[in-house]
C-alpha cells in the first residue's frame, strides 16, 4: 500500500479529501513532521513542504507536492533524486497575494500609513496630498498566477498596466503591453507603480539593482511579493532615505526575516509585513491548495497529467 | 460688469480657465475670502465655500457655487435669500473618495495597521489570518458619485455588491441590488464591508444607530467617509471594543475633530484619518472642480443649464 506523508495543517473534512483522492493509500498527517522511521522509509509520496534533511532520510519518495509556489531549497543538488516528480503550489496563492499587493499600492498612495502613525496620540493632523491608482501606470513584474491577478486588479481600478516575463509573448487581460526583462530599463521611468512578484533564481536575483531602483519617478512606489533576493536592500533603504522614490510595500526582504535593527524599518515612506500575503493567512489559498493537492494525487495515481510540474533546471513550473 | 469672488485655491492657469469662461466678468481671488467692502457689496457670484458670515454681507449674491458635495450651513434659514442659485460639487469628488473607501476596505481586510503598529519595534511577527474582498459582501450606503465610485470598484474586485439610496430605482454598473432605507435592517447582517458616503441631512443622522451596528457580522467591516453624524460614535467604540464588529476605517467622525483622548482613537481596530480622503488632496478633484466652475459659469452667463444645483428642501442635487 502506497503510504503518503502530509504536514500542511488540515481540517477534519480536508483530510477525508485528501484521502478520497488516494482511495487505496494509507495517510499519515503530522504538521511538525513527527513521522516514524518506518513511515519516512516506506512513504513514497509527500504532501506539503518538508525539510530537505527529512526527504534524504526518504528513499522510496518519488512525488513530492509543495505548498509553496518558491522551490527554493528543494532544487539544491542531492536534496531530491532525479526521477522524482516536484510539483509546487503555483495557482494557490494568486488571489492573496494579488489582492495583498493592490491594497499595499492603495495604503501607500493614499498615505494611510502616516495617518496610523499619529493615530494614537490622537492627531487630526493633514498629511497633505495623495495620489491615485486611476490613471497611473503601473508594471509588474513577474506574470504568474500573482503578477497576473494583481495586474488585472490595477487595471480593473484604472490604472494603466505593462507586464514584464522571461520569455515573450503571450496576453493578459487588461494588460496593455507585455515584455521581457529587456524592457525593464525603459519601462521603469514609465512606472508609478512597480509590482513584483518574482521567484528566486539566478536571473531575478538583484533585478531591481541600484540603477534601476534610482531611474524610477521621485513619487513611484515599488511593492514587492515575492522574494527579498530581487532587490538590492541597501540601495533601496538609500532610496527610500533620500526621496529618490515615493515609497515601498515589501512582505519579503533580504535578509529575511529583516533584522530588528535594519534601518529599513524606521523609514516611514517603507511598509514592511513579515512574509505574510501568502501561506495559509487566507481560507481560500487553503481551499485551493487542498483541491490541488487532491487533483495531483488522483492524477499520479492514474498516470494522469500532473499539474505545475516544476522544471528543475528554471526552478518555475513546466508551461 | 459682474464681479465673481473666488476662495477656491488656484493656479494660473486656473484662473485664465475661469477667467475664458466668464470673459466680461471681473475676478477677484482670495483662498482666505480677505476681500473689500466694495467686493462684497457689489460681486454678485461667489466660486467656493465663504463662510456664511461672510455672504450676509453680499446684498447682490445671486450664485454661489460650493466646492464642497455637502451643503451643510448653507442651507440653515437667513443664510440664502430664496432666489441664489446654490450649486454643490457633487462628482468632483467620486473618484478620490470611492479610491479611499476601497483603500480602507483593503487595509483592514488584510490587517495592514496592525504590521504598521508593529513596524518602528521591528517586529517580524505574524498577525493571523487576514480576509478578502474577492468573494465577499459590500452594502454601499448613498449611491450619488462616491458611493458609486466605491461600489463599482469593490464590484471590480469580485465583491458581490448592494447598494442603499433615498429614492427607489435606478441601477449602477457591478451593483446586483439597489434598495431604500427600508432595506438597511435587512441587508446589513449579509455584509462584510459597510461603506457609508451619505451627506449630512435630518434622514441620515444616527442611521448607524446601535442596534444596527451590533446586527452586523462580527467580522464585518464599517467604512465612513460621508459624514460622522451618520453614526454613533459611542455604540461604534463599544462595538470596536467587544469585538462586536471587526474594523472601522472613518474618514469622519461625530465629533468632528476627535478629541485626542476621545477613546476611538486607542482602538487598534478603528483606523482614523482627519477628513482628508477629498478636499483638494488629490490632483484630479482640483481639475474636475475648476471644469465644473468653468461649466456653470458658462451656463450662469448664457441662461443655459447649470449642473449640481442643490434642492434646498433636501440639500441634495435636484435629478
């Protein structure tokens, strides 16, 4: 009997889906990873993400379904054997994290966080003028399932939206132009907002480099979703510093988590979350997640088509 | 020759704007209203909101056009005689104020002011999980422009939206059901987001009384940026503070400004800013309101048909 370790935290009702899905394989469930010997040395299939030191102790493991959509970690060489199936959680973490990004674009440009910084001594005090999203342009970099939905949620409330991906071509509703990162330096003047939502590889590691963060508008606004390796912190924090950009959004730094006594943090034109628009914050993402999960095993089980199988050499899911 | 008094803050070319649209006028500006006895005595158009005080001064007014969409003051007997044209700003505002309620609406529904809080300590901490638009349910109180600039963008976001209105009828684009006051009890236990944007009239005051700000969903949210006299402070603070409701984000309040140690500022799930989502904040409501000037000057001059002239028996625009 084919045994099946999952550690993403699971309602009653998600485990018996789970389970519909593999009918004849027996379940083991641990959040923490607390499995038995036994059970790492049988399981072949494991459902969540799982340290890369416990799939070495896994030598029948031949599908692993992470609930990241980063497979940072797992691509290191030696961590999985050559014929076993990674797939990640591309698709589940969309709505999120596209809907986090539109309200870190609307707080910053209305200037809400100033106002929460005074709320307490009870100031009723005029932060002076703001800006719009209606009307502005805005670029996104990175065109999955979260770049897209944030794309379309700018564009649905006016704004004016470019896309930048690795490989040209392709459209995205509301989207008015779509390039690659050979666009990237003659687009970002264009900007008033810069969203990203890239994964960590070796070609979006510093993307946004000090020459580009310093060639954006006085008064854009760069929000940042998906890894802090994308941008170069220190010139960010010197940006920021000298008005040389309008403001940041970033749930993802570099170093993560952000040491308390980073300077960033005390830059009142930068709003820092821990990490936070995705993971399981939002029942949806969870709901998602599951049925993924439940498609994935009925597919490997039947020898079906598996979906958002990760291509080892680019890190990002086979298109 | 027609003397107009402006107090409306101009530039420039604003005022070569306004001076085309009223070319044999004689204009004179003053954001502060410091104008002569013989100003006052013989201009007989006023652009802006002079004090009350100021336009018993005018024997000859015979049009004052607001730069405000309330008209509150105004309308208080022995301010106007019966023949001034009164005219509001009504739609000069809709786009800066509906972006706010949907900014609002997004901040509290991802916590965002509870990471601000937290942000000058350095704290990389969790704060739970957050709540979507997407999916969920928006009642829209006063569907003139803001509240149909706020509906049709929260619609935009994949919110299923009603709205609430004086008068029966009508539809807006993304609104699936437009009802009266007399649907408000029955439709506000569906809601997650309240958003209010009503004027300040004998109909609207207190219409977030007690009972139906305790008949909402615990996790709902309750957004105002009408006027504060539409809701009970005091019921709002013990809803806040017990959990009752989940947010408020107030752009008004009753009393109006809060006072520093009134208790609604400490609640960390009320977000407060000091009545600034319109004004002259964003760039856009200054040119839409210097258009409309220019388009009622126009009319006034050529007896054609002036936009926005308030019915002073409801102190809403006449339809």
């Amino acid at each position: 009997m084919t045994r099946i370790l999952c550690v993403l935290p699971t309602d009653e009702d998600q485990r018996r889906q789970l389970q519909a899905a593999a009918p004849n394989a027996s379940l083991s469930f641990s959040e923490k990873a607390e499995f038995s010997q036994a059970e790492l040395q049988e399981a072949s299939v494991v459902l969540g993400n799982v340290s890369p030191g416990i799939l070495k102790q896994m030598p029948n493991l031949a599908f692993i379904q992470l609930n990241s959509a980063g497979t940072d970690g797992y691509l290191v060489p030696g961590v999985l054997k050559d014929h076993v199936i990674l797939c990640n959680a591309t698709g589940s973490y969309g709505l999120a994290i596209g809907e986090y990004l539109t309200a870190m674009a609307l707080t910053l440009v209305k200037k809400l966080p100033l106002y929460r910084d005074q709320q307490f001594e009870g100031a009723w005090t005029d932060q002076g003028t703001v800006g719009s999203v209606y009307g502005s342009n805005t670029l996104v970099l990175g065109l999955g399932d979260i770049g897209t939905e944030f794309a379309t949620r700018m564009a649905a409330l006016g704004s004016h939206v470019r896309g930048i991906k690795r490989t040209p071509g392709g459209s995205v509703p509301g989207v008015e132009a779509i390039g690659t990162f050979d666009d990237l330096d003659a687009w970002l003047p264009w900007a008033d907002f810069v969203g990203m939502a890239l994964p960590d590889t070796p070609q979006t590691r510093n993307v946004m480099n000090r020459d580009r963060i310093f060639s954006m508008k006085k008064s854009a606004i760069l929000l940042n979703a998906g890894r802090g390796t994308a941008v170069d912190t220190d010139a960010l924090t010197d940006a920021l510093k000298t008005g040389a950009i309008g403001a940041a959004g970033l749930d993802v730094t570099a170093p993560e988590p952000l040491p308390p006594d980073h300077p960033l943090w005390q830059c009142r034109n930068c709003f820092i979350t821990p990490h936070v628009s995705g993971g399981l914050h939002l029942r949806q993402t969870h709901e998602r997640m599951v049925a993924l999960f439940c498609r994935n095993l009925q597919a490997y089980f039947s020898n079906g088509e598996m979906e958002s199988v990760v291509d080892r050499s680019t890190g990002y899911r086979k298109s």
